[in-house]
C-alpha cells in the first residue's frame, strides 16, 4: 500500500489522503499511522481517496472508525447520546472524515457495516473537497 498526501481547498483546508494498494490486517496501521501524524500536525478534515484501493477488510474499516472517533475528540461536535440518536435516525455525516472513488467491493464493505450512515462518500473527488 502507497500513500500520497496533497492538500486542496473546500470552504476548509482538506487534507487528502490517496490510497493505493489494499488496507488489510497488513497494511492498516501505515495508514493510521500516516492519517494520525497528519492528525497531530494539525490537519482537521480529511478525505481519503480509496480510488486506487481496490479491497478495505474490517481491520481498515476499523482504522477509518478510529480516525473518525479522533477527528471527532477534536471537534467535540456532538456527544455519545446525540451522535447515536442522529446515526439511528439517518441525519448525521462527519464533518470531518469523508472517503472518495470507492470500489464495488470497497463499497458492499462500507453498506455491509454500516459506515455509510456516519461518514459520507462520494465519486468525485472535487465534489468531495466542496463539501466540507
């Protein structure tokens, strides 16, 4: 797995992550690891273009949840009680993460485990970066 950074501008600085290569059991803490050094140096917003990733198992989709629950710890946007009453009720999107050019398996993945009701996805990449 390769990892590219490149920086565009929404109505926020977004920080882009392109992904290339599969995110399994191998791969996945070089991509938090990558993700969570952006994090500490300040990045705030961050998109993660799988376009070039063909596969995510649950050990990737459980890295974009623990990216998710860090963006989240920064912003404080909403409490444990609100965030799950929004995601039961289908109207809460983070702010903060959104993934891009997902895959027909990448995106059973995300169906499958519900990731679609909390983090946002798009096939295109510069409608992606508008929207935060």
């Amino acid at each position: 797995m390769d990892i590219t950074i490149t920086t565009e501008q929404g109505r926020v600085p977004v920080t882009i992550l392109h992904i290339s290569g599969e995110i399994d059991s191998a791969t996945h803490l070089a991509f938090q690891s990558a993700a969570e050094e952006l994090i500490d140096k300040g990045a705030r917003h961050l998109l993660i273009n799988l376009k070039d990733a063909p596969y995510i198992s649950s050990a990737g989709l459980r890295t974009l949840h623990n990216l998710f629950n860090k963006l989240r710890t920064i912003h404080q946007d909403v409490n444990d009680d609100e965030l799950r009453r929004r995601m039961n009720a289908g109207s809460y999107k983070s702010p903060y993460i959104k993934v891009a050019n997902l895959s027909p398996q990448v995106s059973d993945a995300f169906e499958l485990s519900g990731f679609e009701t909390y983090i946002e996805i798009f096939d295109d990449l510069e409608k992606a970066v508008n929207s935060f």
